[in-house]
C-alpha cells in the first residue's frame, strides 16, 4: 500500500462512486477516473508481470505510453487483453484481471524466468533455438511453443466478437488533433475564420496538458475559464469535437484515420449503438497539436513497482487527487521536473529532488525551497529498492555523462523519473517525414512537412510552455487558412521551437558496482546491457537494433524507450545520436482493434452474394449452390437419398437421353455497339469476326497481349453494329476491363461503345435430343425447324409465358454440352417466367433442370476447355484450339504468341485420360508422370475430371509433354502426391462422346 | 490512401479507382516485329519521382484517366481523361492540378 485518494482536489466527481472488480475484489473509484488512478488511489501496486521476465510491474505513466499496467478487461467473448489502465475510462462495474502470470499478478511462478536472465538476453532465441539446436524446422517448432507460453502478453477471447463496429466516411477543412492548450487555440482560431473543423482528442476528457496544471493562467485567464472560451468559440462555429477519439495515422493526401470508441465507458450500451467506429476523415489541412511524451533515465531495477514518470506523478495529484506516494523522489534531468515536483509537494506529500548538476540556477531552487522539495544537488539515482514494490533509492553522486558513485539509501515509495521530453512526432513520420535531432531539447522535433498539408503546434513542435503552445497554435492556424487561400489577415509568426529550460543529456545512470539491470523498454523487458549486447554482435543500425532486441516492439511502439535506446547505440558506436538514426514510426499511434478495421464488412457482408434471377427457383426445387467467385451457381438438384456425385450424373444422363436446362446467367454478357464494333471485335478475337453475319453467332477466343489464352465465349452478331458478346463467369470483369482499356487509350478512334449487360440479362441453355421439342412451340416468330434455325444462328422474338403473355428473348443454337441445343437470354425481370414456362415443357418431355456439376460432366465428355484448362499458362494450340486462330490477320496477341517458348513442340497440350484399370479413379491435379519416371513435374498434369455416364468411368482432361502425337493410346501414371495415390492412365482424344459433333449439328 | 479528382465525378477515394499501368508505353501497331511488343509488354521503367500512369475510376465513371503520380509522396499533379475526345468534350485536357498536392506548407 503506498498510493491513496488526496481529500481534496482533482478532476473527478466525488459524488459518483463506482464499483469496479480488480483480479475477484472490489474497490471503489470516481466518476472521471482512469482504471490506473483507481487502483493506485485503492494502494494496488503490483497490476502486471513483465513479458519475458514475469517481473512484477505497476503503473508507471498516465498515457498510452504505458508500459507496466497491461490488464485483462471483461470476462467471456468481450476480453480484451493488453489493456493500458491508464487509457481505460474507469465505470460503474468495470472488470479488471491482470494477465501474464499464474495463478495471479502477486503470485506469479513465471517468475522464475527472471531467474534465467541471463540466457534470456537479446537474440537469445534466435541463437540458441534456430541455431545449435533448432537445425530441423520441428525443433524450433517445439522449442518456440514453449518459448511463447513463458513471455508473452495478454490473451485475446476465441469467441466470435459479440459487439459491433461502423466505418464513417467524413470530410472536414481543418483537422486539429490534441485539445491541449495549442489544440484549443488553434481549432478555435480556424472555425472563427469559418473553417469546418474537428478537433479531436484521445483521452475522454478535454485539456491535455491543461488537466494536469490547474494552477497556470493561459492568455490572461485561467486554465479553466480559457478552456472553456475556446471550446465555446469552436461550437458556436459549428466546430465538431471528437473525443475519445484516436487519430491513429496520416495517411496520403490529408487523409486522417481515426478510431472513435463509442461504448466502452457507457455501463448498459444500446444494442444498436456500434462499439467503436473508424472515422475515414478526408481533411483538407492537418493540425498535429499532438504533445510531448516524458521519457524516464534507465538505472538499476527502473522498473519496480512505484517507479514511475515524473509528469504522471503530478498528473495523478492534479486531474485525479491520487497521490502515488507518501515520500517520492524525483530522479530527474531536466528543469521542467521543478515545476512537477513543486506540484506534488504542494499538495503535502514528502518531495526529494535529484538534480545532476552541482549548480542548479537560483530560480529552481527557490521554486524548490518555496515548495517544501528538499533538494539534493549532484545527485542521480542507482538503484531502485523493494523486489514488490519500491521501499528505497540508492541515489550516488554524479561524476558525468551518466556516470556515478554509489552513495547512500534514501528511503521513499514512489520514484518519479524524468529523462526529458519528446514531442509525440508520430504522425508525421507516418508521412514519412523525418524527424529531426534538436541539441537544445535533446529530443527529436518534426521535420519539415513538405509539400504534406500538416502543421505542427505547441510542444509537439518544441513549444512546451503553456503560453508558446497557445500562440502556436494560433499561427499555425492562421498559416493553414492562408494554405486553403483563407489568408488576408495579419497574421501571427509561430514561436520558433524552444525548451522550457535545461534538459542534462543523461540516458542511463551506471556505476562501477554493482551490475545493475536497468531497463530500457520495460514493456519488452530490453535492457541497457541488450542494447550493447547488440552493438558488440553487430546490430547497430537502429532497424537491426529492434528486430535483434525486440526494443519498441511491444504496444507502445517505442514511446518509452526508443531515444533512450538510441542514445545507448550511440555511445557504444561512438557516434552521435542524428548519427546513429531517426526513429520511424508507422500507424496506428496506439493499437486499434480488428473489429474496427473490419466495420461492417464481416460474414455475408464481406463481399456483395450474387444470385442469378433465377435463384429461388432453384431453391424452390431444392436445388444445391456452389460459389463461384461471389456467384452462388445452381449445382444440382438431388432426389432424396441422391449426393452430388449420383445427382449429377443422373442429371448429365437425361441431357443425353431427352433434354435438360440449366441456368447460365452468371456468364459475362457485354453489348458491342457502333459502326467500327466488328473491326474492333476482329483485333480482339484471334479468329476472324469482321464479317461474321446478322443473325449469327461465334465461338470466340481472347489472348492476353503476351499470346496466352484469356478468355472464351460466343458472340452474336445482332445488326450491323450490335453484337451481344458473352464471357466465362470469372472473366465478366476482367474482359469488360480489357476492352475499355484498348477502347480508351490503344483505339481511340475507333467507334466503339461497349456496357456490361451481365446484370440485365439472364439465360438457360436447353440441350439434349429433344430440345427443338421443348422450344418448337415456346416462341412468337422464331423457328425452330433445323433449316431456318441452323448451328450457330441467332434470332430475337417473343417467349410466350405460362399463364398468358410474352416476354422479350434472344435466342442463338449454340451447344457446350454437345447435343442439340440453345442458349436463351431474357432480360433480369422476365427470368423467373422464362424459367418456369420452360422447366414446364422440359420436364413434360422427360426432361430435368442440371447443374454446373453436369455441366461440367458434359463439357468435359466432349473435350471442352473451360478456365481449368485456359488457366493463364496454356496457349490456343495446347488446348488445341490453335486452328481457330486466324492466319491471316493481326490481332491481340497473335505476335508475341510466336514466342520461342509458347511454340515449341514439347509444350504440355490437351489429351483425353482413361483409367487402365476399371474402377479407378483419378484426382484433378494429379502429376502425369511417364511409367518408372515418378519425378520432379513430370510430363504434365490432370486439370479436369468427371465421372461419366456415358463412359461408364471417371474420365479426365490433361496436359502432357508431347500431346496425342507421342502418347496416343499409351498409359501413363496419374500421381497424387498429396495422399500418395497413383493410378494408371491411358491417353486418348479428348473428345470421348460424339467426336464428329453429330449430335449438336444434326 | 491516395485521392484523385476525377474530371467527371470530381475529387474520390483511391479505392474507387484501380491501377492500370504505365501511362508512357506506346502499344505498336498489331503486326509490329516482335521486339517492339516485347518491349511494350515487358519492359518497364521503375521511376523514383513523377510517373505517367494510367487509373480507371471503376467505381465511378468508369474512364481511364491519366494520372501523373510522385512514386515516392504519392503527390498528384495532373489528371485527365485518356480518352482524348472526351478530355476535350469535359473541357479539361489541359493539366489540372488537385489541391490538395500544391497547398504546401508553410
Ligand atoms: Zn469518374
């Protein structure tokens, strides 16, 4: 027990007293406490073990650079680990647990690991486990799964994630991000000029630095009453002002990502309300008005419970009334620690001050005196005392440049550490824009923004006191309003970038003896020695630094130890810091959840589900889907006690025996329009379509600009200038795509138009022996007898529904399943009427709705390619289609289809497979291998299979070396060598049924 | 995330439009030798600085714009359509500079 509620003081509501659980206890907080200024007002000093070392850790910040207070929030699907209690907005029944340890945080047996520092050290696991003894992949498996047990941060639930999340697209002209006091100036200053502004702010209460210094006046007035102006003067604008809201990156042309956490602090959240929402704001300028982040000196055992930053202490006092302490010392390097240390000891604790220098300016010290801080002159601290919590400091007398000699113990329970100050630069190193070494504040300012539309204000722009920050802040509004052509007014020069006072370059306190273990980042457990443990095994570029040690990995990215670790790089190189390197830091800021990321956009609502606009009555007979691509396809449709394999070979039988229909909808459909349509479908196919007739219809093939096949289908040519192309389902989009590129920038002077119909049509194949049956009757105006309607024709007429009426349909005689067949395409509306006038006449003539399954056992008993065979790699004369291609124009492709490689003779080309053996069965993507040569690719591969009817066998399509020429009728192995199967294989035509295409054409 | 201002639909997010390529490449003539298609299909420039490139806003107009990109700031300093008779129907073939990309900073 060290740290108590102050009587008095603080921004938070005595009246509302919450209860909260801490690990199974409860205790009690205030309405505008954090869970950090909680507990430590409650005494609990120990809330977190340490990731590799299980070393018992407390509060140490009040911010997101918390290191040490990582906790479990919630029990059940809402857990969520690593939690800083120092960002968690304490509320009424808030559950809290610490993580990294078992069976608790007091009583952790990891501990032990702390025992084995030393084999810990940096790269120890790289060494020892993926060098000496992980030379197989398995042992290192083995070896990291115990590794990964022992460190480690908080677990996240396996549940699915009960809450909700939105994504909010927004726009603004001015984003100031920070509501300190150059955040307030500067939001307020640009809505009076009648810019639309949002300010936004991480933390649930408005104020930044302002909430922690109570007593200053800014611009004449009290912290308080200025606040308040300034926030009175942005809404009266229509100033919006997002707080609990991270802006967690920039990003490319002023874009801000911002992450709103919407329901954690409320107690019984409306189900409707989502928990947290990522705010996409497109700004047209960026005020970064973002702070400083105090960094601590590492010296022995730095991270003992009670250590903590100097700034947070008084943080604490001040905007919590929670003294961390009864007796703090201030360890500190930098005369803006005075000001702090005044504070604290104003509100009656016990103040020590360590100061460095031997001469400390008169001013501190009568600051110092005036307060009641006892002040020891040439002092720094050594080691921290108290394995569970800080019970004394051993403080030694400064020699220089870090360096000391132990001196005496003082006794204190609260270690307030201040290493000077880095201005939080984060976001504009999200831009890419390099910080840059300041010798005056030893901290890295901002560089220069460039061409970015981001301005810098107030300390984290090198501006720290109070007054600089809000005159700052005005500048750099002023300097944004001219930037959006808003200028005119006189306006302010920004305060160039100075300290508050001195800054002593101290990083690191060591002595002779003993060996300390100072810690540089405690969220990782990096030390002092890791880092020069790094520089000696040649890690010194700062990137190599952080993979070898891990330092500024964790969740705080580095805000704790980074320039610390920098500065150690340095003197181990003998360079300087600038030398050494800048720190780059990518989004977020502070970690976001994935849920946020996803918004909406989970489950079915990851992609658009497309279902054709026959889809229910597919459904309605019971019909079985499959995806393809965002397609739902019907697959087949089983009778009871039928599974996919019997169902769509029944199905795939009756096409053959009288008729079937199946639905084709999903295929890419794309009207070509104009008087040069034919001339440019002429370049695009590789056969020639220039003087293909009105009314007819055309098996077409598309190469890509390389000579590899890209796509299949029909066109049919509707008048002079009109044609109806359809693609593959897959290829809808990227042949629309190809198209309108060589239309917009290859051809521009062709007149051409093309649309996607894909939507607007919808179609179904008839086939099979009686289909001209089915459809004799169906139409007004269109014949179906075999001379006014030949192979390949075209007609448009009007399909007589059931029930009375026509609707309008296109018609061509094309086959992919090799009987007598039609495709017949309504528009979208008309389908359901379409389908069910002809499932009607199908089924009285015998016939069934099929699905793609039989489709495909169709296609592939005829040989037809589809996408697994044009798979990106084959050319037309592999899938021996090479005689379609015209040799007697140009066109896409035909010239870098003659490629040396694309034409020569032992290219893999298409063959039919039969199994040797009666019974077995072949796997689509088996390696076919030459008897006795079972290796390496052998001569080709598998790509289609279908168990087919009329075979009476799995049959297949493949690709071998040599084709049919070498390997007709001859038996090779068909190898899988994922389950360890092979299987003998003759080679055949792949044309199994029907080879001279009797059936189609008669 | 980049953002284009599309001479048709005005100012969009980058996930409206889709990369479609080097801007400078000149396509030869379909019955041209071999060495020109293999050098306009497989040759490329990896330039460090402004870059000629083709978008499409497919989530939009659907045009193919010409975008002069920096490769390393992703600033835009021109858009136009590609299609030259409709950079000259929308009246914006010259040049046309975002706002964006110049406000600069001061
Ligand atoms: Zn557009």
């Amino acid at each position: 027990m060290s740290g108590f509620r102050l009587s008095r003081g603080g921004r938070i509501d005595r009246a509302k007293r919450l209860a909260f659980e801490w690990d199974g206890s409860q205790h009690y907080g205030y309405q505008g406490d954090t869970l950090a200024s909680a507990l430590l007002a409650n005494g609990e000093r120990i809330l977190g073990r340490s990731f590799k070392y299980h070393r018992p850790r407390g509060v140490m910040s009040a911010g997101v650079e918390e290191s040490g207070a990582l906790v479990h929030l919630w029990r059940g699907a809402r857990r969520i680990p690593n939690a800083k209690a120092t960002q968690v907005e304490l509320i009424q029944g808030l559950e809290a647990f610490g993580q990294n340890a078992w069976p608790n945080v007091r009583i952790d047996v990891g501990a032990v690991n702390s025992l084995m520092g030393r084999f810990f050290g940096a790269g120890f696991y790289y060494k020892t486990f993926m060098g000496v003894l992980g030379r197989q992949t398995w042992e290192w498996m083995f070896f990291e799964k115990i590794i990964r047990r022992a460190a480690g941060m908080g677990s996240a639930s396996k549940e699915p994630d009960p809450d909700h999340y939105e994504i909010v697209n927004d726009h603004c002209d001015v984003a100031v991000i920070g509501s300190g006091p150059a955040g307030l100036a500067a939001a307020e200053t640009a809505a009076q000029a009648g810019l639309d502004v949002v300010l936004i702010e991480q933390d649930f209460a408005l104020g930044g630095s302002l909430l922690s210094n109570v007593a200053d006046t800014v611009e004449g007035d009290t912290v308080e009453d200025w606040q308040a102006g300034r926030l009175a003067g942005l809404s009266s604008k229509g100033g919006r002002v997002w707080n609990r809201t991270t802006a967690f990156g920039l990003y490319d042309h002023g874009v801000v990502g911002c992450l709103e956490r919407v329901t954690d602090h409320m107690v019984d959240p409306h189900h409707a309300i989502p928990r947290e929402r990522m705010r996409i704001l497109r700004a047209r300028r960026v005020i970064m008005a973002t702070g400083a982040l105090e960094r601590p000196i590492a010296f022995g055992d730095n991270d003992r419970p009670g250590v903590m930053l100097g700034h947070a202490v008084r943080t604490y006092a001040e905007r919590f009334g929670v003294a961390a302490g009864r007796r703090i010392v201030y360890a500190a390097c930098n005369d803006e620690a005075y000001d702090d240390a005044a504070s604290v000891a104003e509100k009656g604790l016990e103040v020590t001050l360590l100061d460095p220098r031997e001469v400390v300016p008169d001013h501190l010290a009568a600051m110092a005196d005036e307060a009641g801080v006892r002040l020891l002159k040439g002092y720094v601290p050594v080691e921290a005392h108290g394995r569970r919590g800080v019970t004394g400091l051993m403080i030694g007398r400064h020699l220089g440049g870090g360096k000391a000699r132990s001196e005496r113990e003082i006794g204190c329970d609260t270690i307030a550490v201040s290493g000077g100050w880095n201005p939080a630069v984060h976001l504009l190193s999200h831009r890419g824009v390099r910080p840059v070494w300041s010798d005056r504040h030893l901290a890295f300012l901002p560089g220069d923004a460039g061409r970015e539309p981001i301005h810098v204000a107030g300390s984290a722009a090198g501006v720290p006191d109070t007054e600089g920050a809000a005159l700052s802040g005005r500048a750099v509004a002023e300097a944004a309003l001219r930037a959006l052509g808003k200028g005119g007014a006189k306006s302010r020069k920004a305060p160039a970038a100075c300290p508050a006072g001195e800054t002593q370059p101290i990083y690191e306190v060591r002595v002779k003896a003993p060996k300390l273990k100072s810690f540089v980042d405690p969220q990782n457990d990096v030390t002092a020695d890791d880092v020069r443990l790094a520089e000696r095994e040649g890690y010194v570029s700062v990137e190599h630094l952080k993979r070898y040690t891990t330092l500024g990995m964790s969740t705080d990215q580095g805000k704790i130890g980074n320039v610390i670790g920098m500065a150690l790089m340095a003197e181990a190189t003998g360079k300087t810091i600038p030398e050494t390197g800048t720190t780059t830091f990518r989004p977020p800021y502070t970690p976001i959840s994935m849920g946020a990321v996803a918004g909406t956009e989970r489950g079915t609502h990851w992609r658009p589900t497309r279902r054709t606009p026959m889809h229910a009555a597919h459904e309605k007979l019971g019909g079985k889907f499959v995806d393809a691509g965002a397609w739902k396809r019907s697959w087949y449709y089983p009778k009871t006690g039928e599974n996919l394999t019997t169902a769509s070979m029944r199905e795939a039988r009756i096409v053959r025996d009288t008729v079937g229909m199946v639905d084709v909808s999903t295929l890419g459909k794309i009207q070509v329009q104009g008087p040069d349509a034919a001339e440019f479908l002429n370049r695009v196919y590789s056969n020639a379509f220039a003087k293909l007739p009105v009314g007819k219809a055309r098996y077409g093939l598309m190469l890509r600009v390389d000579g590899v096949v890209f796509d299949d289908g029909t066109t049919w040519r509707l008048s002079e200038t009109e044609f109806f192309m359809t693609t593959t389902t897959a290829n809808a989009g990227p042949v629309m795509l190809h198209l309108a590129n060589l239309l917009q920038t290859w051809w521009p002077d062709l007149r051409v138009h093309i649309s996607s119909v894909s939507d607007h049509w919808g179609g179904v194949a008839v086939a099979g022996p009686k289909a001209r049956d089915v459809l004799m009757d169906a139409f007004e105006g269109i014949d179906f007898a075999d001379q006014a309607f030949p192979f390949m024709g075209v007609r448009e007429g009007m399909l007589k529904v059931a029930g009375g009426g026509t609707v309008p349909a296109r018609v061509a005689r094309l086959s992919f399943s090799g009987e007598r067949a039609w495709e017949v395409f309504c528009p979208a509306d008309y389908c359901p009427a379409m389908w069910e006038t002809l499932l009607r006449k199908v089924q009285a003539a015998g016939g069934v709705p099929y699905g793609l399954e039989a489709l495909d056992i169709l296609r592939v008993e005829k040989g037809h390619v589809t996408a697994r065979e044009l798979d990106g790699r084959t050319t037309a004369t592999d899938c021996a289609l090479g005689g379609m291609e015209s040799k007697k124009k140009s066109y896409i492709g035909s010239v870098l289809k003659e490629r040396e490689h694309l034409t020569r003779r032992d290219r893999p080309t298409l063959v039919g497979l039969r199994p040797v053996t009666e019974g077995e069965q072949m796997k689509a993507g088996s390696i076919l291998c030459a008897q006795g040569e079972v290796v390496g690719d052998g001569l080709g591969w598998v790509s289609s299979i279908a168990d087919s009817p009329v075979m009476g066998e799995r049959i297949g399509l493949g690709f071998v070396r040599g084709g049919l020429t070498q390997w007709d009728g001859k038996t090779i192995l068909a190898e899988s060598p994922v389950d360890g199967k092979s299987v003998e294989v003759k080679v055949v035509s792949p044309h199994f049924f029907d080879p001279d295409g009797g059936r189609m054409h008669g | 995330m980049i953002r284009i201002d599309c001479p048709f639909c005005g100012l969009r997010d980058h996930s409206e439009f889709t990369y479609e390529g080097d801007a400078t490449v000149q396509y030869p003539a379909l019955d041209a030798p071999m060495e020109d298609w293999y050098e306009a299909v497989f040759l490329r420039e990896n330039p460090r600085g402004p870059h000629r490139e083709f978008w499409r806003h497919v989530g939009g107009c659907g045009s193919f714009l010409e975008v002069v990109r920096d490769t390393v700031t992703h600033e835009i300093t021109e858009v136009k359509l590609a299609h030259p008779g409709m950079a000259a129907a929308t009246g914006k073939a010259a040049a046309k500079t975002t706002e964006k990309a110049t406000g600069g900073s001061e």
